[in-house]
C-alpha cells in the first residue's frame, strides 16, 4: 500500500489519501484516496466535471490540495527538481506552442532534464513523428498533437506514466496503436494511468478503474468486478408462451419483465442463470425460440453509479 | 533503478540513469524555446535597425540645424523615438516569453518537466536578460557609430573614448534588458496577453509623463520610472543650478536601473513558487 517497499526501493504506485481540493464554495474534489499500482493500466472515469483532470494536476503538484495529499512512489513530485524521468504526463494535447517545431518543443523540454537529444528523435519515431518533427506543431491536427503529447510524456523514459483523455481526436488506427501503446508500457511493468469518459476504451484496455463522480469515489475495483456491479445483468428470453412461463419463473423466484412487442414477445429475467431457465421450460414444455444471457457493459454500469452519485450529492448539497 | 522494473525482465521502466539538476541545462532549454521561434530574430533585427535608423535620422536633422558642441552632438545618438520604441518591444517581448507559455497551457507541461518552478522563472530572466543586452549593446553602439558617422563629415565627431560618450552608451545597452526583464515580471503577475502588454506600456511609457520636474514629489515619482532615468543617464550636459525643475541624480537614476527588473525578477520567482499553475 506504500510507496516505500524494502529498504532502499521504490514502489511506483500513485497514492491518493483524502485529496481535497475547493475553489471557494465549490469542492471539485472531495476527500479522494486510491492507489494506482505498476505493471497494471488503471483507467480513471468520470462524467465531466467530476474532478479527474484536477486530481491529475494535483499528482503531478501543479495544483496545491486544499487538503490531502497525493505521492508518487512515495514522494510528492513536487519535490523532484526535475521530472520526465520519474513521471511522463500528458495533460493536454494543446500544452504546447504553436510556432515551434516538434523536434523543437521536445529538445527544450528533453535539455532542461539532460536528456540527450538523441532520445527526442527516438519518441518521435516510436509515435509515427519522425517525418513531422520538423514541421511547426500549429500546423498538427490534434491527433498528431496527441502522439506529440505521448512522446513528452515517453521522453524521460518513467516508471510512472498519466494521460488525460489521451484518445480524444485520434482516428481508429491511431486509437488501436495507443491501446497497444498503453497495454505495452505496462506490461513492462510501468505505472499507467488513464483518464478517459469513454466506457468501451476502458473496457478494452485497462485492468483496474477509479471511478470518481462530483469529485468522490464511487469505485476502485477491477473492470471485471465493476461491471458485475450493474443490475441491467440478466437473461433475455424470446417465447410465444409468454404468459405460462413467466409463472413458471415468477414461481422459480425470478423476476420477469416482458419486452418486445406481441407476436414475437421477450422476456428480460433477471434472478436466475440461463441453464436453469432452459431446464425448467423443458420440464413444462413451453417452447422458447431465443435465450441470450446479457452482459453488462462497462458503459452501463457507469451510467447507473455516476447517476446515483450526482443523485446523492444534489440531495446532500440541500 | 527500481526492485520492480528489475524482477519484471521485460522492462526497461526508468532505465536513464538520473543526472544532477544542473541549472545550465535549463539555460540551455530557455535558449533553445526562445531561438527555435521564427519570430524571435525578425523582431531583435527589425528594432535594432530601427532604432539605429532613428539615431541616424535625428542626427541629421541635428547636424542641419547647426552649431552645438560637439559633447552635445553625442546625445544625438540616442534619440527619445528609437529609444521608446525599444522600450515597447523589449518589454513586450519579455513579457511573451511567459504569457505565451501561460495562454497556451504549454507552463503546465514546462513544469511537469521542471518541477523547480522557481529555478525555470530564474532561467528565463537570465536568457531574456542576455538576449536582450546583446540587442541593446548592437542597438546602441551602432547608434553611436552611425551618428559618428554622419558627424565627422561636419568636423563634430567625437571618438567612442569621449569621457562623455561611455555613460550613455553603457545607459541606452541596458534599457533593453531592464524592460525586458520589467516585461517577464509582469508577464508573470497577470498572465494575460492584452493586460500584460497594457500595464507595460504603461509602467514604462505613460507614468513617467504624467508627472512633472516642477515640484519634488512629482519629479520623484517621475526619477524612479526607468524611462526618465535612462533619459537622464543619456544627458552629457550638468543641469543648470538656475534651473525651476528639479534633475534626478546619475547614482539614483543606476538604481532605479538595477531595482525595477530585479524587483520584476523576485516577485515572479516568489509567485510562481507559490501559485497553482
């Protein structure tokens, strides 16, 4: 749980502990804690607004928390005289200046941590720049500014990488390239931390999630375990004897909703697993032509949370 | 480097090795930020050229006009015109090398990079201050020379020893600088293109021609603005003692010189360290 293991070894874990921070009357982020490990992508969800990009700022000390405090392998990184090599970031794909060169942008920031300038042309390969590192950046589109914004990050090679909505303007290729991206420097056991509102990139490319909604935990948890949390979880069955099997159901202990329209009649069963369902309309001969257990997405079960959290806190607020 | 990236052999987590935080480096990152900007050497060039230009013009209106001697001649080098206008693009270039970096988000990444926010405003000081001196010593020197130039044609010339010529050259070489620096402070303080560049104009310009020499507080207001000492510092001639307004002393007019950018300096350095980002 700390970022300090063994003597004299480091832990790149990202630790979050009761991270507080209000602008005046409004809390944008209320008492958060969670631990973010290595060798693992953790995605960080959230509606808009929930505080996501204001916790990663805090992370990375660019905002002081009103209270709490968050400590990145052990240590707040505000503390590092220099910090490509201990943490890459990327925060916003526009953080950058326009008139300069990419090879430009990425050797001041590289010199100003003694990196050489042979590891600026080595990121800009290794994100599909290299043909583009001596065009001004204003001229990028913004998925080009995305990849600039992953090499930065790369630039000091760190154990502990941040991205905040890093697929945001990319095309579907430049997506696939990222999700690989992020599932590799994991597997090299690295710390990544993403922070996304899209459910399905969650789904396809991080192991853990923080959910946060109004600036508050509502989970941490595996993407497995989270998106068994979501009730819509349930067997769809498709009958023109409708009526007798949902008594036989009901009687069995499930609840049944009907769906569908008349004729070609669904029944959404929520209570009972699919076998069972089959047995017991074989044992009462009813003849089912659909039976379609429903996973829940990650989608949904966000949805559900992320509502009764905003539904909590507007009642709270009162 | 790290207990986890070695048990994992895949890794290369944290492979670079951590050299000291050298405060050259940083130089040397401010250096290339501000070198690799297309607009950085059209500008240093246009106004220096420019205020060589105004020196020779003012010169020869000068020279027609006739009989002055010649240590007095020698101030025809600096004129107000050329001077002012190195003011206005010294300070607001200062002043962009950090409102750019704020406007643009790009101070956000800066400082991920550099977490010694301090240590990064000092580096952009000392690279503005440099750059800026180098633009003021081209700019004043060749308007020396060029006013020399144009004089030694009409027997007034006088040479680059002149006990009279060193003060105002050395004067008219850190205006740049000093306004630069001036600029950067402020740039640091209000973050914001237009009003940065607003309060500049005003600071440097304006508040020195609202107060008058006539009575002591006014002229005292006006001798600590940077604008009226260097205007004092360029002046070869002793001050009437008959004279109604007051003259600020040479010794104060280089403080008001050393203190307004230094000030600038200090408060960005201690806001910077202080402020969310």
């Amino acid at each position: 749980m700390t970022g300090r293991g063994p003597p004299g070894s480091v832990v790149h874990v990202i630790e979050v502990n009761e991270l507080t921070k209000r602008y005046g009357a409004k809390t944008a982020v209320d008492q958060l804690s969670f631990t973010v490990r290595p060798g693992q992508v953790t995605g960080f969800l959230g509606p808009n607004g929930a505080g996501k990009s204001t916790t990663l700022r805090m992370i990375l000390g660019l905002e002081e928390p009103t209270g709490g405090a968050a400590t990145v392998s052990g240590v707040p990184f505000r503390g590092h005289p220099r910090g490509l090599r201990h943490v890459g970031a990327l925060l916003d794909a526009g953080q950058v200046h326009g008139g300069r060169t990419a090879t430009a942008h990425l050797s001041a920031l590289a010199r100003s941590n003694g990196i050489s300038r042979r590891r600026v042309d080595e990121v800009l390969h290794e994100v599909g720049l290299a043909d583009a590192a001596n065009r001004r950046i204003g001229g990028f589109s913004l998925g080009m500014k995305q990849r600039l914004g992953v090499a930065t990050a790369l630039l000091g090679d760190p154990p502990v990488l941040m991205f905040d909505e890093p697929v945001n303007g990319m095309d579907p290729e430049g997506v696939l390239w990222m999700r690989r991206l992020f599932r590799r420097l994991a597997a090299e056991g690295r710390t990544v931390f993403l922070s996304s509102h899209l459910m399905s990139e969650m789904e396809n490319t991080a192991d853990q999630l923080v959910v946060i909604g109004r600036g508050r935990l509502i989970a941490a948890e595996s993407v497995r375990d989270f998106a068994a949390r979501s009730t819509g979880l349930g067997v769809v069955v498709g009958t023109r004897q409708a009526a007798e099997l949902t008594a036989v159901l009901t009687a069995a202990g499930a609840s049944v909703e009907p769906e569908g329209s008349a004729g070609a009649e669904k029944l959404s069963v929520t209570g009972l697993p699919a076998d069972r369902i089959a047995a017991l309309a074989f044992e009462h001969r009813i003849l089912f032509d659909e039976l379609t257990t429903r996973t829940a997405s990650l989608e949904e079960a966000f949805m559900e949370l992320t509502a009764d959290s905003v539904e909590y806190q507007a009642g709270q607020t009162r | 480097m790290t207990t986890l990236a070695s048990a994992t052999a895949t890794t290369s987590a944290g492979s670079l090795a951590e050299p000291p935080a050298r405060f050259r480096d940083l130089l040397a990152s401010e250096w290339i930020k501000t070198r690799s900007l297309r607009s950085t050497p059209w500008t240093l060039a246009l106004i220096t050229l420019f205020v060589i230009g105004s020196a020779a013009v003012a010169t020869m209106a000068d020279k027609a006009a006739g009989s002055e001697p010649a240590a007095f001649l020698a101030y025809d080098a600096f004129p107000k015109t050329g001077y002012m206008t190195l003011i206005l693009v010294a300070g607001s270039m200062g002043a962009l090398t950090v409102v750019s970096e704020y406007s643009s988000g790009l101070i956000r990444t800066t400082t991920v990079a550099v977490p010694d926010r301090g240590a990064v405003m000092l580096a952009k000081a000392v690279v503005t201050a440099a750059l800026w001196t180098v633009v003021g010593t081209a700019a004043s020197i060749g308007s020396f020379l060029i006013s020399q130039a144009i004089l030694a044609g009409h027997d007034a010339g006088v040479p680059i020893t002149h006990p009279d010529v060193f003060r105002p050259l050395v004067a008219s070489a850190l205006l740049a600088p000093v306004c630069a620096l001036v600029g950067l402070g402020l740039g640091v303080l209000l973050r914001h293109a237009a009003g940065t560049m607003l309060t500049s104009v005003f600071a440097l310009l304006m508040l020195p021609t609202m107060f008058s020499e006539s009575n002591r507080w006014s002229a005292d207001v006006k001798h600590a603005t940077v604008s009226a000492a260097w205007t004092r510092l360029v002046q070869t001639w002793e001050p009437d003692p008959a004279s109604l307004g007051y003259t600020a002393t040479l010794p104060g007019s280089w403080a008001v010189y050393a203190l307004w950018p230094l000030v600038a300096v200090a408060l960005a350095v201690v806001v910077v360290r202080h402020r969310d980002v």
